[in-house]
C-alpha cells in the first residue's frame, strides 16, 4: 500500500508536454511525490539546443507562437519572458518558390485567405485567372455541414485549386509537413471552419474582422511569422527551465518505461526496461509521448484504446542546417525563409533564414539556414543519408538563392515519426481515446496526438492534464475501483 499522506505521480516523457505536465503538478501541489522518466540520456523529446561556433543550432522547433497563450504564460511564470525574443520586423515576409525563383507571398495572405486585395492582384504567384477564382470566395455560400473535410479539399472549395496549389499546400506543408488531402481541417485550421460557419465566407470574415486591425492579418505575410517569440539561448532553455525547478531527483533520464498496470484496488505500476527491469508503485500516471509508443504502453492495459493510438499517423522530417558567409549569397535575405510547392518537384519542403529570424544565431558576417526534408509527401528523402541530405540542401539552396561555394558547417538532425498528423476523423478518435480513458482512473494522456502539435498547444493539454491529476488526488472520495474486469474489456 501506497502511504495515504504522500501522493505519488509518474510522467512518462520528457519532451516539453510532460515536462510542463511534470511542472504543473509541482507548481500546484509541492507535496506531490513526482517522477520523471525519459527514454533518452538527455530531456526535450524533439526540443534540442546546441551552441557551437558562435552559432545557435536548433535540433527541432526554433519558435512558438503567441496568440496561443500558453507557451507565453508559461514562460511569464517561470521567469523566462525576459529571455524571450521577437523576430525581426524589418524581414517580416515570407517567400514562396514559384517556378524555381523565391516570390513574395502576398502581404496580408494568412494560410489560406487574403485580407488585402492589391498584394494579390499584383503577385506574380497566381495567374488572372486564380486571382479571379480567389476572389469569387466572397460569393461563394458557406457550407454549414458538420462532417469532417481535408483541408485541400476545404481551401480548393473554397479558394480553387490554383490557391490551393501554389500557396496553401506549401504553407500547410511548411507546418504540419503534412499531406493536406488527408489533414482535417477541423483539427488543424479549426478558425476558418468557423469563419465559413459565421460569415458565410473566409474573405467577408477577416475583412469584417479587420476593423480590430490585428497585426495577425495585417501587414504580414506567411505562416504569421511576426507573432512568434524565441528564447535568446534557444528552445532548450525553455525544457531546462522546467527540469530546474522540479525537486531534486525527480527526473530518470535513460529510464524507457516498458510497461504500465493498474494495480488495484486503485493506483498503477510502472516498470522500466534494463536489467533488472524495476517497478514503481503511484497513484496517477500521466503518458506523454507520441501516439506509437503510446499505443505499445497501452496495448494490455485496453486494447482498444491502444488501437485508437495507433492509428494517429506521424510523419518524419530531417532538418539539415548550413552556415555560409554571407558574401556567398547572392539573394538579400529579406525574409523569415520560404516554402516550396510540391507541384515545383524540389527535394526541399521548406528553408528557413535562422539567424535573421532572430538576432544572436550566428556570428557577424555569417548566416544559418535550415532545410527541412521529408514530411508526409516525401517520406523517402527523410530518411537519406546524412551526407545526401546535406548535399541535397546544399544544391536547392544554392540553386534558390545563388549561393556560391560549400557551406562552412554542417548539422543533420532526424525526426523519424515525429510530427502528428491529424487525418480526417480525428478529432472522432481523441474522442474515443478519451472516452476509453475515463475508465481508468489516475490514467492520462498529454502529448502532440491529441489537439496540438505546436509546443503552445503541448504545453496547454500538458498542464491540464496535470491539474486534472491533481484534482483528482485531492479528491477525498476514495477512486473508483481498477479492476481486471473494467481493464481488458474491448
Ligand atoms: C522538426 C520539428 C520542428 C518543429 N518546429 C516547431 C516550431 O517551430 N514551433 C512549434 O510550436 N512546434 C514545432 N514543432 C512541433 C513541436 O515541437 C512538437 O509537437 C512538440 O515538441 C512535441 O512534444 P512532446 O513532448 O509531445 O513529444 P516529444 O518531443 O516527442 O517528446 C516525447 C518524449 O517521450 C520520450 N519517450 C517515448 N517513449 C518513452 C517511454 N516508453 N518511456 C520514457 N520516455 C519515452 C521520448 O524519448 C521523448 O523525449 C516541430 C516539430 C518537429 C518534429
């Protein structure tokens, strides 16, 4: 038996969704016996940080947005806002690759709608006729179906297949690196749903909008760069942060939990991998890692529930980062990067100008770029050779932007199935997933399989999750019982 004074909690994975649940566990209850395990030597799951050479690399993210508050709140409580950087506002645009050459997306151009007229009429990016197609979105009726739809088929609906191609696809790729024929935009763009549903009209809507005169849909251009923060020293200060203020001992690193049991009358075990493999007595364990391995730690536990996880498809990236002087590039730079329609038939899906996003990520006289390869379209290339990733970035990044010469340092990382992709019916899933769940009490989910693959959004579902733990604990009615019977019931 579990002493009755000291409550015990496990968090498996120490990516950022279980170290902000971890944290928020001990921020709302300190009394709270907490353990950490992490599969890897090192926390931060794809969240990794090096300085080197004068130059920041980042592994995996290298921002978070704003508008979702939880990345900013969470930063603001743990005394990190002061480290955090805003991208530079003289580069604030983005490019897209239209016929081998980087244009301007149009100024005001969101994702997937315009909320300004001339900088569409004057891109080079759409003929006449998709400027026109586009522009007969204000017309078009508003479909008030509650069935879920792909996003390529939402934006082609709405916008026609020319939007689609050259600028949505690219965005949504340089993203979710996902397949828009099979992301649900009801779980990835869930506001221009609701935009359909209240205006009728994405255009009518940001333009009935527009009187608020958001910066979110006014004077940029992209995937909204102008609204992400940075920390100074990079994406791990934020991880490290949230280790450095857990009690001491509360993190395992090198300690893959193998498998996870209830243990009734109520409470789980937890048990690691090695040997002699070791097992935990708690009263609530919280699984934050992706749906795969999700699904292996659940399969005894419910089958069912198990199957649900398994079947959130995750797509693979490799990020390949290059520094060069800048006198070796010929193209200004005057951007935050640029994204690459498939219909271009590149090896690329995207390319980011990393150190002019941010200030202090290369020294002075150089730069670093980052391309990202592979995602749901072009899982192959992901999965290259190191030295063919670096050469195939190298190649369309000189090709894009008139680069002369090799790079001067090189940096390879892989994200094999990584990066969540919420297919049609997803949010159906979760819902079953979460269904299953409530039938085991002190069992809970947090994660990017869920409703958020951006770190504010892993952050939020985290910390949620920890404050459902929490009021669970407190509860003084005994928990419902775990019994062999409710568990293996399919
Ligand atoms: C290349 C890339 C770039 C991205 N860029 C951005 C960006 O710029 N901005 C943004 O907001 N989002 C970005 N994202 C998305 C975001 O970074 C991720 O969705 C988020 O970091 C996922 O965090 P997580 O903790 O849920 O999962 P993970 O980071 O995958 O962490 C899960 C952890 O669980 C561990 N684990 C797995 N199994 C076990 C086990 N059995 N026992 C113990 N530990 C286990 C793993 O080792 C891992 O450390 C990016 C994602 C990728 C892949």
């Amino acid at each position: 038996m579990i002493s009755s004074a000291r409550k015990r909690v496990a968090v498996i994975g120490g990516g950022i969704s279980g170290l902000a649940a971890a944290h928020r566990v001990h921020e709302l209850d300190p009394e709270i016996e907490l353990t950490l395990y992490e599969a890897q030597p090192q926390l931060g799951g794809v969240v990794q940080t090096a300085r080197r050479d004068g130059f920041l690399w980042e592994w995996g993210p290298d921002n978070f947005i704003t508008q979702l508050p939880w990345g900013l709140q969470l930063c603001r409580r743990i005394g990190l806002e002061p480290e955090l950087l805003p991208t530079d506002d003289q580069h604030r645009q983005a490019f897209v690759v239209r016929r081998g050459r980087l244009r301007k997306i149009p100024q005001g151009f969101v994702i997937m709608a315009p909320s300004r007229i001339w900088p569409v009429i004057a891109t080079p990016i759409l003929s006449p006729w998709g400027k026109l197609r586009m522009a007969c979105e204000f017309f078009l009726p508003g479909q008030k179906a509650e069935h879920d739809e792909s996003l390529a088929s939402f934006v082609i609906r709405r916008f026609g297949r020319e939007t689609y191609d050259r600028l949505v696809q690219p965005l949504v790729g340089g993203i979710y690196t996902g397949d828009p024929h099979q992301l649900s935009v009801r779980m990835t763009m869930p506001r221009f749903v609701e935009m359909e549903r209240s205006h009728g009209s994405l255009i009518r809507a940001i333009w009935s909008r527009r009187s608020a005169r958001s910066p979110a849909t006014t004077g940029t251009s992209g995937a909204r760069y102008s609204l992400f923060v940075a920390p100074r020293e990079g994406m791990s200060s934020l991880t490290g942060a949230l280790a450095g203020r857990l009690p001491a001992g509360t993190v395992h690193t090198g300690a893959p939990v193998v498998q996870i049991a209830p243990r009734p009358p109520h409470g789980w075990t937890v048990t690691l991998g090695g040997s002699p493999s070791k097992t935990h007595s708690v009263d609530a364990v919280v699984v934050a890692i992706p749906g795969p391995a999700a699904s292996r730690l659940l399969a005894d536990v419910d089958p069912v529930c198990s199957q649900r996880l398994g079947e959130i498809h995750y797509a693979s990236c490799s990020i390949t980062s290059l520094a060069y002087r800048r006198e070796q590039i010929a193209h200004r730079l005057d951007g935050f990067g640029f994204v690459v329609p498939l219909r271009e038939k590149r090896s690329i899906l995207s390319g980011s100008f990393a150190s002019v996003k941010y200030a202090g990520r290369a020294p002075d006289g150089e730069v670093l770029l980052r391309a990202f390869i592979g995602g749901a379209c072009q899982p192959e290339l992901a999965e290259l050779p190191e030295d063919e990733l670096i050469a195939t970035a190298h190649r369309e990044f000189a090709d894009l932007l008139g680069i002369r010469g090799e790079p001067r340092q090189v940096q390879v990382s892989r994200h094999p199935q990584t990066m969540a992709q919420y297919y049609v019916g997803h949010q159906q899933r979760v819902e079953q997933i979460e269904a299953r769940l409530a039938r085991y009490p002190g069992l809970f989910m947090a994660g990017n399989a869920f409703e958020g693959v951006g770190i504010p959004q892993c952050i939020h579902r985290g910390e949620r999750t920890a404050e459902q733990v929490v009021a669970g604990l407190r509860d003084d009615s005994p928990a419902s019982p775990v019994s062999g019977e409710s568990i293996c019931r399919t």
